[in-house]
C-alpha cells in the first residue's frame, strides 16, 4: 500500500483480543446475526480459515465485501490477524462507488459473501485488474461468477490449519474508511491500530463491559461506529447482535428477542420509533447502557429512550472518523433538565482521558468561555489523514505547539462547567442517519444528472424530528425529476439521496450575492416549496 505519509509501525494487533477469546472461552457465544449463531470457537474456526487463504500481508489492503454477516466479521479479524488492512465496500453502494475506493485502495484481494455476487459482477464490471477472492464454504454464487470472469476473478482455497494461534506484527494501518468527499469522489481515512487502542482503552475505562452483556450491531462495515461495536463487545468476551436492516425497521422486536444489555445507534434509529408509532413505555428493561453517537441527540430523543429503556446509563459520544470513533462524551444524569441542552441538543461534553480538545477564533486564538469557535482535536487518536492526498491532509490535519491537531469543521462554545456544547457546522457537511455527507457531493451529482446551472442540497425537518436531505433544482428540469433520480442513484449510496425533490427559478440569494440556504431551508420546512 503507497501513502504520502511516513506511518511508524505498531506493536499492538487489534486482532489478538478476539484470539484469546477463542482460547480463553471457546464455548461462549460470539456472534449473533440474522443466518446462524456461532461461539468464540465456531467464529475462530471461520477467522483462521480465512487467514489460512489471506497468508501474510505485510501492510497490504484487502477489500471486505460482505453484509452484516459472519463472513464480515470473521473478514476484519483475519485480515488484521494477517498483518493486513482491511478496506470495506457496501454491496448496497453504488458499483463506481466501490470500483474508485477498489482502486484508490488498491485492493487485488477481496473476501467476499456470497450473497454479494451481484454487487461483485457489478464490481467488476465497474472496475479494471484482476480479483483474487477469498470466501468462506462452497460460495456457490461466487463460483459461477469464476466461470464467466476467468480472466478477472480466482478463487483462493482456505486452509484453516496454516494460521498459527497468534496475530501477526500488525500492519501501520488497521482500515481505510471512505467517507464522502466535497471533490465528489471518497475520501479515504487512514485508522492506525493504535488510534482505535486508545479509543478501547478509553471506552472500556469510562463504561465497562462485562463478559455476559449482548451488544447491539446497527451499523454497516464502512460505517467507523461498527468498529466500536466488535472491537469494545470481543476485547470484553461478550457477544455481538447484529442487527439485519429489516430489524432496524422495529428495532424493539429484535432487541428484546434477544436480550440486548448494551445499545448502540446513531439518535435517528431512536427518533424513528416515534415517527413509527412504535414507542412502548418500558419495553426494554434489559438495557443497562445506552450510547448515541454519529449525529446530533436531541433532549427530546433522549426523553423517549428513557421512557423505553428506564433501567438505562444513556451518554452522548462525539468524534468524527479522523479522530477514531468518538473522542468526547457526555452521559446524562438524572438531573439534567432541558434547560442544559443547547437549542436542544445534548453537550457533546469532555475529551476522553488523554486526548484534548481547542476552541478557536477565527484569528487563531483561543476562545474564552461561552464564545462559539472552531473546534480542533488532539491526541493519539487523531489518524495520520487520507490516502494518497497529502494536500487534503495538510489542509485539515495541522500541526501547531508540536502537536498534530485535527480541524473538524464544527462550531461549539465551552460552558464554565468545562462542558463543551455542539452548535454548527462551518462548511456544508452535514450528517443524516448518523453518516458524514458532503452537500457539495450531491450538488455535483445533481447537476452530472440534471445538466442544470444550479443546484442546491441540503438537510431539514420537513417531517416529524428526522433530518431529511432535499434539493432545489431550476423549474425546467421538473419534467425530467424520475430520470434524474434513476442517474443520481447510480452515483450516491442511497443514504445521500434526497427525499424530496423542489423546483423553483426563485432562488433568494443573500448580501454577498450567494444562494441563501437559511431562507431556502426554512421554506422547504414551512412546506412553501413547489414539488
């Protein structure tokens, strides 16, 4: 793998807590999903199978290309055991998507489910060079891909007896995670083993985990969140529930079905059961701890998992993937009133134990207390930036006092408490359903789509207390709205398409001659815009 940085290697493999686990308590359960349920032993059998087939890796990247399944998991545990890095790519995701992160990353080994061989052909089809893939059993779907690829696709045998018991020296990178990019095109960050130690140590410290909890699985593999659910869950010898997306849709169901005891999620899957009607005052007596993070929490979600969840710690985390998960929390006690929140937000509150935060002016100064700033982050879970840009990492990861710090973008003031509160973004990116988005992505889209002059994305509450995107395109490209939406579907995942398409040649602009988003924003929430 080629970096325009200078990585130094890491003693620590993320790896070596899931292996231990396979020894010390082979007979408990692991994993939880939708198809099977497999102990330590069971899902160990499946890791060294797969590092069997990877071999050593030396540092190099092999794309993950799997649902919420054994396979995925079992996938990140052998790649990092094998001194690899691993790189996901969402089977939903657009094809061109995941053939440019295929590229950027350049990934020439892919594990692979079997129930991904559309999104493989796919894949290839979108995609030069050859794949050498690597699946767990027969992969029946896989094999008649082999048949009409030759020249493109291998297939590589597993052997679980060539793994020894131990990880390998682990590779400078534990993952590259793609994230939306204002270019139009993902970015990639670069996570260290050492990024994510710091946030175990950190996590575990503030919120232990204990070997009999069940621990929810919400979020797909490139999201950065799944990494905090199977790192925290197999460091403590508990036992994962992913969640399939169906369940995601009446999360209560599967939750207590399955005796959760610790809940993870973006605030959007909380706020969701109300605009669902499925609230259920003390559903879940069974959660002990409950974590937001990925997007602003709102007191009034906070109010309706409490009602669900009575017996529950809730704690807001913040961070974004730059600095390794979450990098602040607040938990909220009993008496914090609504008066505490901020234009109803819950603090983000304070650094996690050795990593610092600074508030700054525009000048570069720091801000006094109660005044709104940039917020910058420091410590050792700050990633060394993104793959193969060093100018986008020079831009946002500075180095100033001998230290790295991280501009995040987001605007928040520092309350006399020490409590710092979220207030706004400084560009156009925005988060829905707890993923980073870039607006500029989509406007650049639209306009590939649409071959307008303009076009504007944004996020609202157009509906109930969910952040919606919608956009506003010129008036004549009304007739074209269904072919539009086909091509923009093609280009964004589906959790960056918008939902509500506005046409209108009336586009307020404001005193520096630029298209007013505030204005555009409220009519598209007061319902004042033509669909």
């Amino acid at each position: 793998m080629t970096s325009s940085l200078s990585l130094q290697p890491n003693p620590i493999n993320l790896a070596q807590a899931f292996l231990d686990g396979v020894v010390n308590h082979p007979d408990r359960m692991a994993l939880v999903s939708e198809c099977e349920e497999l102990t330590y032993a069971q899902l160990g059998g499946r890791v060294q199978a797969l590092r069997g087939a990877l071999g050593v890796l030396n540092g190099r990247c092999v794309g993950v290309l799997a649902h919420k399944s054994p396979v995925a998991y079992a996938a990140v545990q052998a790649i990092l055991a094998q001194g690899g890095t691993y790189v996901p790519l969402n089977p939903a995701f657009p094809a061109a998507r995941n053939a440019y992160i295929a590229q950027k990353a350049g990934l020439d080994t892919l594990v692979v489910g079997d129930e991904c061989a559309d999104a493989l052909e796919a894949l290839v089809k979108h995609s030069e060079g050859h794949y050498a893939l690597v699946c767990h059993g027969d992969a029946p779907g896989i094999r008649s891909l082999l048949e009409c690829y030759p020249d493109r696709l291998s297939l590589v045998p597993t052997n679980p007896d060539d793994a020894p018991a131990q990880a390998e020296a682990p590779a400078e990178l534990a993952y590259v995670l793609f994230t939306s990019g204002s270019t139009g095109q993902p970015k990639g960050v670069m996570v260290r083993h050492e990024n994510v130690a710091s946030y175990l140590r950190s996590l575990l410290s503030l919120y232990p985990i204990d070997p009999e909890d069940r621990i929810t699985q919400t979020f797909d593999l490139t999201f950065d969140l799944s990494v905090h659910d199977q790192f925290v869950c197999w460091t403590a010898g508990a036992t994962l529930v992913a969640f399939p997306d169906r369940a995601l849709q009446s999360p209560l169901e599967w939750t207590s079905k399955h005796g959760v005891t610790v809940w993870f999620s973006v605030p959007s899957v909380a706020a969701f059961l109300e605009s669902t009607r499925q609230v259920i005052p003390g559903a879940l007596p069974g959660i002990r701890l409950s974590l937001f993070c990925g997007e602003k929490l709102t007191w009034k979600t906070v109010q309706l998992w409490r009602s669900i969840a009575p017996n529950s710690r809730i704690s807001n985390l913040y961070g974004p993937t730059e600095a390794t998960i979450a990098i602040t929390h607040h938990e909220i006690l009993s008496d914090f009133r609504e008066t505490d929140a901020y234009q109803g937000g819950i603090p983000i509150g304070q650094a996690f134990p050795g990593q610092r935060t600074r508030i700054l002016r525009e000048d570069g100064n720091t801000c006094p207390q109660g005044e709104v700033g940039a917020l910058w982050l420091g410590g050792d879970q700050v990633t060394p930036g993104y793959l193969g840009d060093q100018e986008k990492t020079l831009e946002r990861f500075v180095e100033r006092d001998g230290e790295v710090w991280y501009r995040t973008g987001d605007l928040v003031l520092q309350e006399a408490s020490g409590v710092i509160q979220y207030v706004g973004r400084e560009d156009f990116q925005v988060k829905v359903m707890g993923y980073r988005i870039e607006l500029g992505e989509i406007e650049h889209a639209l306009m590939r789509a649409s071959d307008a002059a303009f076009a504007l994305a944004d996020v609202a509450r157009i509906r109930g207390d969910i952040d919606e995107i919608f956009c506003v395109l010129p008036a004549h490209c009304k007739p074209q709205r269904k072919s539009i939406k086909a091509e923009i579907k093609q280009i964004l995942p589906s959790y960056m398409v918008p939902r509500k398409f506005y046409f209108t040649d009336d586009i307020p602009l404001n005193a520096n001659g630029k298209m007013d988003r505030g204005v555009i924003k409220r009519r598209a929430e007061g319902g004042s815009l033509s669909e």
